[in-house]
C-alpha cells in the first residue's frame, strides 16, 4: 500500500505529523476511508473510532469527536474538537463517565439534562470501544 502524509490536530495541538496508508473515520454521514491517491474532499467528523494504518501491520485507534477531515492535493488533516488515542484514555474515568451518564438517563430529571447525558454516554462508550479495540489488537 502507498503512504500518503496526515496531520491529526485538536485545540490542544498538533497530535500526528506522519505518513499513513489509511485514515478511516465517522463522519456525520456514516464512516469514510481515505487511502493514497484519493480525490480532493471535505467532510464534517461525527462521534467514533479512528483507525489510522501507519502502515500495513500497525493500527492505532482513537476516539474522535467532531471536527473536519481534509484531504488536499493527496495530503489527509484531521481538525478535531476531540482526538483521545486509545492508548491514551483513562478508561477508569470513562467507565464512570458511563456509569453517571446511565444514573442521569435512568433518574427524573429534565429532557434536556436527559439529552445531555445521552450524549456524555455516547462519548463515553466510543471511549471504551477505542480502548477495548486497541488493547484488543483490532
């Protein structure tokens, strides 16, 4: 497979300056991947797993939150509002994080705390998956 230069970057920086044989992302339409070669494209990123190939052997995974993936004259940029390598999250603390998200959907309170909480879940068990897939080798 042909390598092709990516660039991960958050608010907090930029994460990854490398080369890739494959970027595969959620984006608010469903998943995308994006090999060497391919054309010009813009999208918004979603809630999910990243998968970055640094080459045929290695996957990395990460949770990724929001933002915008790039790609430019062959070259990928991943702008994320959050971008968490899975080798990085404090699973404990996402574990809780699911725990209150659950307790808060479960209890009386209002709607809209309700839709907050769904979405603290969410992020929450994207969180685990990357976790769970790396430790796992996937």
């Amino acid at each position: 497979m042909s390598l092709y230069p990516l660039q991960i970057v958050t608010p907090d920086g930029l994460l990854y300056d490398g080369e890739v044989t494959k970027v595969r992302v959620r984006t608010i339409e469903g998943d995308v991947g994006i090999m060497a070669r391919h054309a010009d494209f813009t999208t918004a990123l979603g809630m999910g797993i990243a998968y970055i190939n640094i080459d045929e052997t290695a996957c990395r995974h990460a949770a990724c939150i929001g933002g915008l993936l790039v790609v430019i004259n062959g070259k990928a940029r991943i702008v994320a509002t959050t971008f968490e390598w899975a080798d990085e999250i404090d699973i404990k603390r996402a574990y809780l994080a699911r725990e209150k998200a659950e307790e808060m959907i479960a209890s009386d309170v209002a709607t809209e705390d309700k839709k907050v909480a769904q979405s603290r879940l969410r992020r929450a068990l994207i969180r685990i998956r990357a976790f769970e897939k790396e430790k796992a080798g996937e």
